[in-house]
C-alpha cells in the first residue's frame, strides 16, 4: 500500500525568481503568473528563500512614529527586525523569507501537509535528489487527494487493508464510505486487528474519518511473547502504528 507522493501533485512548471530580481519584476511575476508566492534560486537551481505577497506588503507599512529607524531596529525582536528589513528591501533576496522550508519530492502528502502546518506556510518547494527545485505544492495540491470517489476508496479498503494485509475474505467485514468516512462493520478473529484495519484505512488517501463498528471474537492482548510471534501480519503492522 503506497500513500501518495508529493512527487506526484506537485507543480513542475515553477514560476522563480533570482536574488537579485528587482522588487517591482517579483510584483510583475506574481502578478502574470496568479501566484502568491515564488521561490528565490541561485544559478544551480537551489532554493535560497521564498517571497510571498506578505513579504511584498511590508513595503506598505511605515515605520513607528516619532524614533528614528535605527533606534526602533535595535527595540525590536529578531521577527521584527527582519519585517523592518524587508520593507527596505529592493530585490528578491532581501525580500525573501530563509531558509526555506522544503520538502523532497519522494514525501508523502501527509509527510508535507504536516510541514505546512507546523511552519503555517501555504507552499513548499519541492527538491530532487541533488538538492535542486524539483517543482513547488501549495495546500491546494495536497487537497486534491480528497476528490478520490467513495466507491475508489471502498475498493482500496476491501483490496489493500482487508485483502492483502489482514488476508481476509472479500465479505468478512462490510465497508461502507460516505464522503471520504469509512465506516468498518464486522467480527475480525482477533483484537490486534482492528487497530491494524483502523490504522491503515485512515492513511489510505482520500479518507476524511473512520468509523469503528468491528469486533473480535479472541482478545490477544493478554498472549505471551512466544504465542505472538505466532500470529504474523497484523503483529508486524502494530509495530508501524
């Protein structure tokens, strides 16, 4: 069962611009290209920085009343300083926010919409191997998961979560999906595997929740090392929960 890769939603076609590109052509760029933000690149194709609209409107604020510049730069904090540098700003470098946060084309989407999450970003630029930009996904791309029809994701679940890692038959549990929720409804031979068909039907993609309505007929808990080792495929994948 393979998620989905950033490799494989992200843009190719990146809209970039240089350190030295003058302030008004970043404007231009953004302003062509219906973009809210563009990665800053050297010659090699590595990403320095990123500029997004936020960074272009520091321009628009005027410094505090009645202190000079280089007295309110020495009161403010490390954010702000760099916010008061920006509005000097008349290139791409002194424009943009670094180091950039990335992420390799090879993540997962959820591997990235975390990323986005914890940094409160909207893009990432997306590397290759070497280093260079690869492509850039926006939460927008990483949406596109969710459009998977219910009827997809209920043939995902029955064939890779039922079929090929519980080894079970088509009817021994019923999968219903309505708007991306995966609702589970059946007797499953032991207890460890409902947390394994609960564990690896949320990461399937396009899944919004899952529904618990399984049961068990032998509670394994309470078996011995030598008893479990036993047991197989369902140990092994609660280890990876």
């Amino acid at each position: 069962m393979q998620p989905t890769r950033v490799g494989a939603v992200m843009v190719h076609d990146v809209v970039t611009a240089q350190y030295g590109t003058p302030f008004k052509d970043v404007v231009r760029l953004l302003g062509e290209h219906r973009v809210s933000g563009l990665p800053v690149v050297d010659e090699d194709g590595r990403v320095l920085g990123v500029v997004s609209e936020t960074d272009l409107m520091l321009h628009q604020v005027t410094e505090p009343s009645g202190q000079s510049w280089i007295t309110g730069l020495r009161r403010l904090r490390h954010d702000a300083r760099q916010a008061t540098a920006k509005r000097h700003a008349r290139t791409a470098g002194g424009l943009m926010t670094a180091p950039a946060v990335t992420v390799r084309a090879d993540a997962t989407v959820a591997e990235a919409a975390r990323l986005m999450a914890a940094h409160r970003v909207e893009r990432l630029p997306v590397l290759d191997e070497e280093d260079r930009l690869a492509g850039i996904v926006t939460r927008h791309d990483l949406l596109r998961v969710f459009l998977r029809g219910d009827e997809e994701i209920r043939r995902a679940v029955q064939e890779q979560v039922l079929g090929e890692t519980l080894w079970l038959e088509p009817n021994a549990v019923d999968v219903s999906v309505t708007r991306g929720i995966v609702t589970l409804t059946g007797r499953l031979e032991r207890r460890s595997e409902i947390a394994v068909a609960l564990g690896m039907t949320g990461r399937l993609d396009g899944v919004v929740d899952v529904v618990d309505r399984l049961s068990y007929r032998l509670d394994d808990r309470r078996l011995q090392p030598a008893e479990q080792t036993l047991h197989g495929v369902a140990d092994d994948w609660l280890r990876r929960l």
